[in-house]
C-alpha cells in the first residue's frame, strides 16, 4: 500500500468521522448541506476523471446558492425544523440544484463560444487561401514554356 | 560608291516620282525611257542640266548581273578613245552608271575592214584606251564586237564601258583566251591586261574574217581541245589569207601563253610596218599519253589530267611526267616539283589524287590556267561572281555545288596556295581577300556563301527573289523598300526577311561588327521574326535610318507567341502594350529591347516558380484545413474549466455580500 493511499484511507476514515459527528451534533445543518449538495454528490460519484474538475468547478456555484439558506438556518440556531421548513421550500431547493447545473450550463457554454471562434477564425483563412490562389492563377499560365521545345526550326535550304 | 553609308539625306537622290531620278544634282534620269542596251546592261534615257549637248546615257546594271566591284576606280580612267563613265551613283539606292552615249553603230554591224584601217582605227585606239588602264592597275574585259562603236568615216572606233557587267561574263567564246574559257562565265575573274589584248587581237581576227558567228560564251570541251591541240591563233585566225605583218602581230596577240602577247604599249603603234614575233609555246618531239590522248604540250597535259585525275596521278607517281618534262621540254624545276608530288602520292594508296594535290599538280604544270578544284576551273577573284551566279532562281550559270567546292577550297588554304603557285600575280591579293571576307562574314557554312557575293563587291544589289528586280545595293534603300511597298509572304520559315535579305544586311553592316552580333546564330529555338527584329533594329539604330513605321507594322503581329516567354499575364500585357506603342512610332530598337529581353524572362521565370510554390504550399494548407476537425483541445477545456470556476467563485461572493448587506 503506496504512502498516499494510506494516507487517502486515513482521510477517508477521518471524512467518516467527521460526517458522523456532524450528524450528531449539528443536525439540521448536516441534513440542509447533504440534500442542497445532492447533485454534486451525485457528480463526484459519476465522475470519473482523477482530479474531479467538474465537481470542483460546480462547486462555487452550489456555494452561492447555499449561503442564504445557511444564514437562516444559522439565525433559527440550527434547529431541524428550520431545516425541513427550508427543504420543503422548492424555491430553496430548485435554486441549489440548479445552480449546480448553471455552473455545468457556463462550462459547456464557454466551450461552444471557444469552438464557435474556432470556426469562424479557420473559415476565415480557408477564404484567404482560397482567394489568394485564385490571385496566382489568375496572375500566371500553367502550361508548359512554349519555347523550351524549340517553336520554329528555321529550314536550312531557306533563301 | 558611297558604299554601305547612309547618305545623309535619303530622299535627297529621288525625287517625288520614283521615275525620275536625280544623281549628283546634275544628271536626271528617265527611268521610264529604255534605250538600247549598251555593253549588256540595260540603259536608260538621262539629262545633263549643266550641259545642254551631252549625250548621255545611264547604266543600271541588274542585280544578277553586277557592276564591277573596281567600278568606280574604272570610271577614272579616262581615255580618248573610251566611252567614258561620268559617275558611279549609288545615293538613289541603286547603282546607277552615267556614261557618253555611243556614237555610231556597234562593230557588230559594220565587219568589213581592211587591214591597215583596221590597225589604224580599231587597234591602235583601243590599244591606248589598254594602255590607260594598265596605267590604272586595272582590266577592261569587255571588248567585243557589241562593245566597240564605229563613229564612221577616218574616225578611230570608241570602246564601250567595260565596268557595267562582271569581267567577261558576256564575252562570246572566241574574243576569250583559254585561261579564261575553261571557266564558267562567273568564274572568269578580271584576268590580265594581257587577257584584254587577246580579246583585241580576237576582235581584230573576227573583223577580217568578215564578222559571223558569234559564239557562245560558255565554250564546250571539244571546242576548248580545239583551241588547245592548234592554239588559238590557229583556231581563230588560221583560215585567213593574212599579209604577214598582220599575221605575225595577230599571232602574238592571240598567243596562248599570257607572257608572249604584246603590251598595249607596244600596240600603241601598231602598223604594218612594225614587225611582231610571236614565241611558239614549247612543245615535245615525243607526245605522252594519258588516258586515251596524246599530249605534247604542258597545257595540255595539265587539261587533259584535269579530266582524267587518276590517270594523271599515276603518270606523277611512276615518274612518266617528270621523265618528259626533263628530257622532252627541258623544264627541269617543273620537273623537280612533280618528283615531290610524285612522293607525296605514293604515300597515299588511293587511285585518285586529292583535290589540293591535283590542284598542285595542274598549277605546276601551267601556272597560267585557272584554279582547278574537283572539275570546276575558277579564278580566286571570281569568287564574288560566283556566289552571286549561284543565287540565280531557277539555277545559274555555275554547278549547284560550286558554292561548296569553293568553301572547300578556302578553308582547306588552297586558294592561297595556288596563288603561290600560278604565274599571275593579282591572284594573291585576291586571295587574301577572300580570307578576309570569309573571316568578316563568318562564312562557315555553303548557306552562308551569298555573304560573299555582297562583301566582295559593294555594288552588288540585293539578290532576294522579292527585290532583285529593284536593284537595291544600298541597306537603307533596302529599309525603305521593305518598310514601304513589301508585303511579307506568309511561310513558317521565314520571317520579314529571306536568306538573301538578311545576308544583304549583315553584309553592308559587317564593319559596325554586326555579323559578329548577329551572324553566327544558328537560328534553332529562335523565331525567326525575332531575329529579324533584331538586324533591322540593329541597322536602324546605326544607320539613324528614322521611324519605321512599315516595318515595324508588318512584325508586329509574329511577336505574339514571343510575348508567351513571359508567363505572368499582367507583364505579358504590359508589354504587349509596350510593343505595339513602340511600333506605332516605328521605333524597331525599342521594339527588340522589349521582345528580347532575357534578364526579364528569367525575373519572370523564378517569380514563376515562387508562385507555383506558393501555389502548392496553399493547396497544401487548405486539404489541412479541411481535414482539421474544429474540436476543442484540453488545453482549452481546462482553461473553460478555470473561468468557470472563476465565474462560480464570483458568483460565491456576490452571493455572500448580498446576503450580507440584506
């Protein structure tokens, strides 16, 4: 077992830890920050790319939505109810979830202007290429030199 | 002659009707009044303004048949008794010859004469008209019948010009001595003075045989024997019943050996009181035999081996000849060069001598008989004659391949040899001459003969098919005939200007070095309307010879496929535009800088290939192009990642600074 699997596996341990006595402690915020989290949750598992980019990148967005149920719940003390009352609120949860996916929207969005701008600087070329070949060959002949065969052989017995 | 200069006003000698010419602001010929021909050449009707009585006439020889090339040192020669040449005129474009007019009538009609006024008015008066001549180093070789006019009464008989047609070359075959008879007429040369008194003294012998009979002046073998085997005198004046004085002067005259014949300065007083012995030629007790003839005289031999070559060079080679010589004719230093010959042969296994040998040979044995060179007998300063005759449409009076036995034997040194060799000294000047046309012409080649004809006399016309008959003998005249009336004929191998034309022209430039520029091209690869292009833009830029619009008008439209060199289009219109502005102002020079343009070509050449290569390369870029799908690198997918993110985190803070201030 390499250092850094162990170490995974200590975290992993601590993680558990961690999670189990925020369960135990903390309650209604543990149980808003796991359903807002879902979608993320969801993400890491599906992901299977080594660094999680995907879930690292969304995870500002759940950020931002998560902060004002946060603040109520830490004006109601943490309590459960509050954490139900906000959970039931679609409003609430439709936003977290969703914002998750609007950070997922912004990614592909930012690739397709990227290949958009691709495009149009590669058809761009294409027409450039195109008209300065049309250029060449209105500017010059193709055929073969005319006078490197030898055109007019005077006839010897010319007088 | 004003030579192959333009004068320095080119209209200045015609005036507007081409019909009248004007020549040395004195002389105004008719050119639509024909007169009788005079000396053979034709003559037309002509006007002194000066002097209201003289009786004139002009001479325009024709192109095939040139003026001499001495002719205007001949029309300084001035003799009582001579038709005497004015002017030779050449400032029209033509050569014109302004000439006193005969008076009376051609001796060819008036043939009864005694003897002793035949010595009064026919030989002693042509004698002194000889006389002026040797005096001036040259020869007449023009006296016949046709050629000598009776005024009538006690007055001497005038002779007619003799500069008006090559040497000899109408002269019927008996008033010719036999070193010029084994000749073709064009390869007579202008011989000796001593020539000349054997056409007096022949013209003299016809004249008290009653006339008749005038023969041909190409003389057939059986006839040239005759003369041989009996001797001219024998031939000619044999059969009339002479007193002797005159028998004993018209056998010297006609003698057959040069050196015997009299000088004009002793004909000067020629009567039938002073006595002439004629020397008879050496012959042999014993005659030799070659081929089926017997031979008693070194003439014959040498005319005889002539026609039977192998014959003779085994006569050379068993010392059969050097034996005769010696013990038959005494001639002992001919003999010593035979047994050198006679070495040399039996060196040599063939049968038959080779032509510089045979030529030896014979100008050993007679070094008073013309150059012989495989079967053709010529002079060396017949050469220019010669060329000329073989240029003759339809055949001339010399064998198709005269030209080449003539290059042969320059370039082999014969002719200078036998000018060692021959007893008549003008044959090493003229020579010499001949080498030195052939080195300025660049004559290398037989098609390159006709330069000859030109360089050796700088009278002689244009001999192309299309302007022979206009007589051009000037080069700007020859630039204005084409600029003007001439259509070009439409033939591949050609272009404005034939064979004839453009040696005409290099020839009368060759002393601005245009031969050296010009001559040499092998033409192969080159369109031949360029190459005229060239030569005219050449002579008109030296000669100043002004716009030629004509000219430039009728080669324009064969430059095309030469503008096809350029392969950029905008250049090649360019100068196509160029071309034809700079043939609207007739301006050939600027024409030739356009067309021949060859550090132009190249440029175009390698921008040529730039762009080819330019070509490819883009072809090239494009098929990538297309072939590049427009997908999205991971470099680009994690930096989309980052702003992302980036965009989050914002959206993070924002979040919590509102959630803040509510």
């Amino acid at each position: 077992m390499t250092v850094a699997a162990r170490v995974g596996h200590s975290m992993k341990w601590i993680h558990g830890l961690a999670c189990g006595a925020a369960l135990a402690w903390l309650p209604g915020y543990s149980l808003l920050v796991v359903i807002l989290f879902l979608p993320l949750i969801i993400a890491y598992f599906f992901d299977r790319s080594q660094d999680h980019a995907l879930v690292r990148m969304m995870l500002p967005y759940e950020f931002a939505a998560t902060i004002s149920p946060m603040h109520q719940l830490w004006l109601s003390e943490g309590a459960v109810d509050t954490a139900l009352r906000l959970l039931m609120d679609p409003v609430v949860l439709i936003t977290a979830w969703l914002s998750a996916g609007l950070g997922w929207f912004v990614l592909e969005a930012a690739l397709l202007v990227a290949k958009f701008s691709k495009q149009y600087k590669s058809s761009k070329e294409k027409n450039k290429i195109t008209r300065r070949l049309n250029e060449i060959s209105d500017e010059w002949d193709h055929d073969p030199l005319p006078f490197e065969g030898g055109e007019v052989k005077p006839e010897a017995g010319r007088r | 002659m004003a030579g192959d200069d333009f004068s320095p006003g080119i209209d200045d000698g015609r005036s507007a009707d081409s019909d009248r010419i004007t020549v040395e602001d004195r002389y105004v010929i008719d050119a639509t009044r024909r007169l009788p021909d005079l000396a053979g050449c034709p003559a037309y009707a002509v006007k002194d303004a000066l002097s209201a009585q003289a009786t004139l006439v002009a001479l325009a020889p024709p192109a095939f048949q040139p003026a001499r090339a001495e002719a205007s040192q001949m029309a300084r020669v001035r003799s009582p008794h001579l038709l005497a040449a004015h002017v030779v005129d050449e400032t029209s474009g033509s050569v014109w010859i302004i000439c006193d007019a005969p008076t009376g009538a051609p001796l060819s009609q008036n043939t009864a004469w005694s003897e002793s006024a035949l010595l009064e008015r026919v030989i002693q008066p042509i004698a002194a008209v000889l006389h002026a001549y040797n005096a001036a180093g040259i020869t007449h070789r023009a006296i016949r019948p046709d050629n000598v006019f009776d005024p009538g009464g006690r007055a001497p008989v005038k002779l007619g010009p003799g500069l008006a047609a090559p040497p000899a070359f109408l002269q019927p075959g008996q008033f010719e001595p036999l070193s010029s008879l084994l000749c073709s007429p064009a390869a007579r040369g202008a011989g000796t003075i001593a020539d000349d008194v054997f056409s007096l003294g022949a013209l003299a012998a016809w004249l008290l045989g009653g006339g008749g009979g005038l023969q041909s002046p190409i003389y057939s073998d059986a006839d040239i024997e005759e003369r041989i085997v009996r001797g001219s005198f024998d031939v000619l004046a044999g059969h009339l019943s002479l007193s002797p004085e005159v028998a004993a002067l018209l056998a010297a005259m006609l003698a057959d050996d040069p050196d015997a014949r009299p000088s004009p300065t002793d004909l000067l007083n020629a009567s039938e009181r002073k006595a002439f012995t004629a020397r008879k030629q050496v012959s042999a007790g014993a005659p030799i035999r070659i081929g089926s003839a017997q031979v008693r005289t070194t003439r014959a031999l040498a005319w005889h081996g002539a026609r039977n070559p192998v014959a003779l060079a085994n006569l050379v080679r068993r010392g059969v000849i050097e034996r005769w010589l010696t013990h038959e004719l005494g001639l002992t230093a001919v003999a010593a060069r035979m047994t050198a010959i006679g070495k040399e042969l039996t060196i040599t296994e063939d049968a038959a001598p080779s032509p510089p040998v045979l030529m030896e040979i014979i100008a050993a044995l007679d070094p008073g008989l013309p150059l012989h060179w495989q079967g053709e007998w010529f002079w060396v300063d017949a050469i220019g004659m010669i060329a000329t005759s073989s240029l003759v449409p339809g055949g001339g009076q010399v064998a198709p391949e005269f030209p080449r036995l003539i290059l042969e034997a320059a370039q082999g040194g014969a002719l200078l040899r036998f000018a060692q060799a021959t007893s008549i000294a003008s044959q090493n000047v003229a020579a010499q001459t001949v080498h030195a046309a052939l080195h300025h012409g660049r004559v290398e080649r037989v098609a390159d003969i006709g330069r000859l004809a030109y360089l050796l006399n700088p009278g002689q016309a244009c001999l192309s098919s299309d302007c022979a008959g206009k007589r051009l003998s000037a080069a700007w005249a020859l630039l204005q005939w084409l600029n003007g009336e001439f259509t070009p004929t439409n033939s591949a191998t050609r272009g404005l200007l034939d064979r004839q034309m453009t040696a005409f022209l290099l020839a009368r430039g060759h002393r601005s070095g245009l031969i050296e520029q010009l001559g040499n091209e092998s033409g192969d690869g080159h369109s031949p309307w360029l190459k005229d292009l060239a030569l005219l833009a050449q002579m008109q830029s030296r000669y100043q010879a002004g716009p030629l619009l004509g000219i430039a008008r009728k080669i324009l439209p064969h430059l095309t496929p030469a503008l096809k060199l350029w392969r950029n289009r905008t250049t090649r219109t360019r100068r196509g535009e160029n071309l034809a502005a700079a043939a609207e102002s007739g301006d050939l020079t600027r024409m030739a800088e356009i067309i021949a343009d060859p550090r132009s070509v190249a440029k175009d050449r390698s921008d040529w290939l730039v762009a080819q290569n330019e070509m490819r390369r883009l072809t090239q870029e494009q098929i990538d192009l297309g072939k590049k799908l427009p997908d999205v690198p991971p470099m680009l997918r994690a930096e989309m990642l980052q702003v992302a993110t980036a965009l989050g985190a914002l959206a993070a803070i924002g979040s919590l600074c509102l959630e803040v201030i509510s």
